[in-house]
C-alpha cells in the first residue's frame, strides 16, 4: 500500500530523516514511535510533499509518488489527519465535512456526512457550530470525519491523541479500530506508544531521524528498550 524506500528530507541544512525504509500493507494498522524531534512528522507529510523527500522513493501501490503534486496525492486516495487538527475554524463542522470532499467531489456528500455522523454522534449536535468554538476533542473528531470524506483507502494521521483527556484519547484509539475494520489502512504517528502499539499489527522506532527498531505491536511493547524510552517503565 505505502513503501518508503531510502527516504531522506531535510528543512535547509538540517537532516531531518535519513535513509527510512518503512512498509504499511493493506489492511494494516502501523504505528511510528520516536521522540519529539525524531523526525516522525517529517516523514508522514514528505508523502504530501512537505517537505519534499530529497533522496528515495516513496510508493502507493507501486507507483513512485515521491514527485507527485500534493493535489494528485489526494486523488489516489491517501487522506492525512495532521498534527494540531488544522481544522478551519470560522467554518461550520458541516461546512469542514464538504472541504474534505475537495479531492473527489461532493457526489456522496449526504451518505459520507451521515456515516461521519454516525461515527461521532457528537459532530451531528454540533453540525452548524463554528468549529472554532468546540473542544478539542471535538475538533479532533471532525479533522478525522473531514478526511473520512474524501473517500481513502489509506489514512495517515499525524498525533490524533496530542493534548486530548485520557477518556477522549480512548475513544480515539476504539474508532481507530471501526476505521480499520471497514477496510482501510491507517499509518499512524503518535507519542502515546502504550495505546499506538496495543492498536497497531506493527510499528517502527524513529530515533534522529532513522528507523532504529521494527515489529510486531506487540513485540515492541514488550521489548526493554522501547519500555525504558517511551512507555515510563523504570
């Protein structure tokens, strides 16, 4: 489904990946650990273009994407759920849910919003409120719903449990799992390495910007070193 292959990035100067080799298959739930500054953000959104990978390839489908225009990413299918939501705020949740259909029309608009409706019931109470005015979690439902709307096969999404309450981040990770079971891959970035591993069929650690283990979720949940470093086991 998504193969990175050798790739490297950089902002400027700075190295911010180097070399990852990465697979997500179809059907799968994949994880990336790794600490602040690992270069987890950077390699999800070299995907998209930003930044651009400077060296390797990244695939879809066995397809070389590495080059493609972020417009025609899209198209193929991939919807991204970026750090901090990126939600447009002055907008209403259901004027959020059509710009998610920007990639592939707005033909499915009723049945896609009705489906995100029944994924977040909350989102239905608050379809005409400014999204700008709910909490974060609600926010963060509607930045996931908002690219459920676009139709992907293959969902990145980039923190989705950053500064959320722990009940809130729970029900994240339990619709994590409905996404999944209706047929789509998800490649996900996250801090919370306890909940993203439990989740996930395999996941990588990124340390300074290479991939430093690999495995089963939970395979690297029971592993030392990643207890030591991620999960605050002494």
């Amino acid at each position: 489904m998504l193969r990175f292959e050798s790739v490297s990035a950089c902002y400027g100067p700075v190295r911010a990946i180097d070399g990852v080799d990465l697979d997500v298959m179809p059907g799968e739930i994949v994880t990336l650990i790794g600490a602040n500054g690992a270069g987890k953000t950077t390699l999800m959104g070299s995907v998209f273009g930003t930044p651009r990978a400077n060296g390797g390839r990244i695939l879809h489908r066995g397809d070389d994407i590495t080059r493609l225009p972020t417009n025609l990413v899209a198209r193929r299918g991939i919807a991204i759920v970026p750090e901090g939501r990126q939600i447009f705020l002055d907008m209403s949740v259901e004027e959020n849910l059509l710009m998610g259909t920007t990639a592939v029309g707005d033909r499915h608009f009723e049945a896609d919003r009705q489906a995100a409706f029944d994924l977040f019931p909350r989102l239905k109470e608050r379809r005409n409120q400014p999204a700008g005015t709910m909490s974060g979690g609600e926010q963060q439902m509607l930045a996931i719903a908002r690219a459920l709307m676009s139709r992907p096969a293959l969902i990145l999404l980039d923190e989705p449990s950053l500064g959320l309450a722990p009940l809130v981040v729970k029900m994240i990770f339990e619709v994590l799992k409905e996404i999944r079971s209706s047929g789509k891959t998800i490649f996900l970035v996250e801090q919370n390495a306890h909940h993203a591993l439990r989740l996930s069929d395999r996941g990588y650690v990124l340390v300074n910007g290479r991939v430093r283990m690999q495995g089963r979720g939970e395979e690297l949940l029971s592993n030392p070193e990643v207890a030591r470093a991620y999960l605050g086991a002494a």
